[in-house]
C-alpha cells in the first residue's frame, strides 16, 4: 500500500473512531454536539482547551467523561483563592530512608496526569495561574531545580464561570494564548433540556463507555500533523490572524478602531492544527476555506482584545472577527 493510501485509511478509520468518540460523550453530556467537537478537535491538535460556561452547564461533566472515553488518566484542581503553586505541582518533604538517615523525597501533586481538569481557574491568585504556564507549554514542570517531565499525552481542560467575578483574577495574556481554543458553552434549547431531565433524574445514570487509548490519542494526534493543508486554506490562515493586529497594513478599519491587541504567531499554528481537525472530524482528507471561518472564533476569540471605547460602544468581539473573516475573503476573492 502506497503511503498515500495508507495515510487515506488512517484518516477514514480514525475519522470513524472520532465520530464514536462523540456518540459516546453525548450518552452524558446531551446535546451540545458543537462543543464536544471543538473538545475533541483541541485533543486531537495536541492543544487545551478553556470552557467558558454559567454554572450548571455541564461542563466538569463533559471533562470527567472525557476522561473515560478517551481513556486517560484524569485530575481535577478546584481552583480558589488559597491554592498555592505546590498543590498543583507537588512539594519536596523530608522524609527517613531506610538506614535511619534523612533525605528530600519528592510528592507529585495533581498535576502529575494526562488530562488535568483546572475548575473555575480564574479563582486562583496570579502566582498560582503562573504554574500551569510552563506544564502547558513544554509538558513538564521544574521543581526543586529538577525537571520532571508530565503525562503523555499531556492536556489541560480549564472552566470558568463568566459571572460572580468578585475575588476572582483574570488570565493574563500569555496564559490565554497557551489556551489552544476557548469554547463557549451556552444554555440547551427547550428540548435538549428535556433530554436531559429525563436523562439526569432517573434511578441509573447514562454511562459513557473507552473509545480510545492514550497510546492511540498520540497516534491520532501525528496523523492529524500528517493531514495536507492546501496552499488557498494556509494563506487565509494568515491574512486572517494578520487583519486581526490593529497595527498590520492588512487590518480593515473596525480592527483598528476597536482592538487593542491581536493575535500573535500562535494564532496561525492553533487555526492550522484546528482546521485539520474539523476535517478530520467530518471524514474529509484535507481541509477547505470554510473549516477555517468555522474554527475563527475559538481560536482567535481569547487572544484579542477590545479597546476601552470599543467596549463603552458596547462593541462585541464576536462581531469584529465575523468583519474581518468577511474583509478577508472579499479581498481574496475580489483579487
């Protein structure tokens, strides 16, 4: 078989086991198939995810199934203001040896997992934020002048709640931007709210069942690197992310008039991944102009932000970014 067709096989085969992925996160968290998409488009891109939700949503829900159906080894921090750095990542205690002498003994904290549920992560202090930054970058963390390398695959899902902001710290930029994609999570219509009363307030419980081993989820995550991106889809990737910096020649005039500061170069390599997963998710080979305006707003979402007028005009980044998909694809198509 050539390689072409074995990278074919690989696509369709993994393409199908996503697809049971979802049929099974959904026995328990009900009716928001966009939501468990873009959870397991981030997984399958090697990235994390932040889930943006009011309480009640579901979504310590999803992260715990997900857990099972994916068939990692799980933690959940709850996040508060009185967490500190080493109950995430563990601590060294002085501990008796065998001999009767004494000696360091390292405890790993939560941390130490493959998918690490951070709840309400805008609870804790800005020192206690900073030691998820490395772990989520380079999947390891330092202690004690020591690197100690984290599960593979390593991910973080984070929630937080867009209300009761009193005593909370909000994540400074370069945490947001380690964040693969923000997923908004949005109340259920009237009828997935029935399913899930019916669903939820029985005697048994919907129970999700393992689709995927850790060892597949990496495999999983290099055929989706191997997936091709055609040139049409990469250069709109980047005259997307680039319209999106107020100070770029490219920006249309909204974007200069309303954000303050724009994505960066990771922007372009999260939409890239992201993309590729949507593809994948919907069982084509490649993919097209279209999985890139969908895959716009998780992506760019939490990595720009609104001037203070913008936001005194009552101005919304939702609208701004669907300017500026509509500015780009004008221009490339009137060119």
């Amino acid at each position: 078989m050539s390689d072409g067709a074995e990278l074919i096989q690989e696509i369709e085969n993994l393409s199908e086991k996503l697809n049971a992925a979802a049929d099974s996160i959904g026995k328990r968290f009900i009716g928001q198939k966009r939501v468990v998409e873009l959870v397991l488009a981030s997984m399958m891109s090697g990235g994390h995810a932040l889930l943006i939700g009011l309480p009640g949503l579901g979504k310590t829900r999803l992260v715990e199934t997900l857990s099972t159906v994916m068939g990692l080894d799980g933690n959940r921090v709850q996040f508060t203001p009185d967490l500190m750095p080493a109950d995430i990542l563990g601590s060294e205690v002085l501990a008796n040896t065998p001999d009767g002498g004494k000696a360091f003994k390292f405890i790993q904290g939560p941390i130490f997992c493959q998918l690490l549920m951070a709840d309400e992560i805008n609870r804790a202090s800005p020192r206690t934020q900073s030691a998820l930054l490395q772990a989520m970058q380079e999947r390891t963390v330092t202690v004690a002048g020591e690197d100690r390398p984290l599960g593979s695959p390593f991910h973080v899902l984070a929630t937080q709640n867009p209300i009761e902001q009193e005593g909370t710290y909000p994540l400074p930029e370069a945490q947001l931007d380690r964040f693969l994609v923000q997923i908004n999570v949005d109340y259920p219509d009237r009828e997935t709210e029935r399913d899930i009363l019916l669903a939820t307030t029985g005697v048994e419980d919907a129970a999700s069942t393992q689709v995927f081993t850790a060892e597949e989820v990496l495999a999983a995550q290099t055929v989706l690197r191997r997936i091709p991106v055609g040139d049409a889809v990469m250069d709109l990737i980047l005259d997307l992310v680039r319209a999106c910096r107020p100070d770029d020649a490219t920006a249309p005039g909204i974007v200069r008039e309303a954000i303050s500061w724009g994505p960066g170069p990771r922007a372009a390599q999260s939409l890239m991944m992201m993309v590729r997963a949507q593809a994948l998710l919907n069982g084509r080979l490649a993919p097209s102009i279209d999985d890139v305006a969908a895959m716009a707003h998780p992506v760019l979402g939490h990595r720009m932000a609104l001037t203070f007028a913008a936001r005194a005009r009552g101005e919304r980044l939702d609208a701004v970014i669907d300017n500026v998909i509509s500015h780009v694809t004008t221009t490339k198509a009137v060119a």
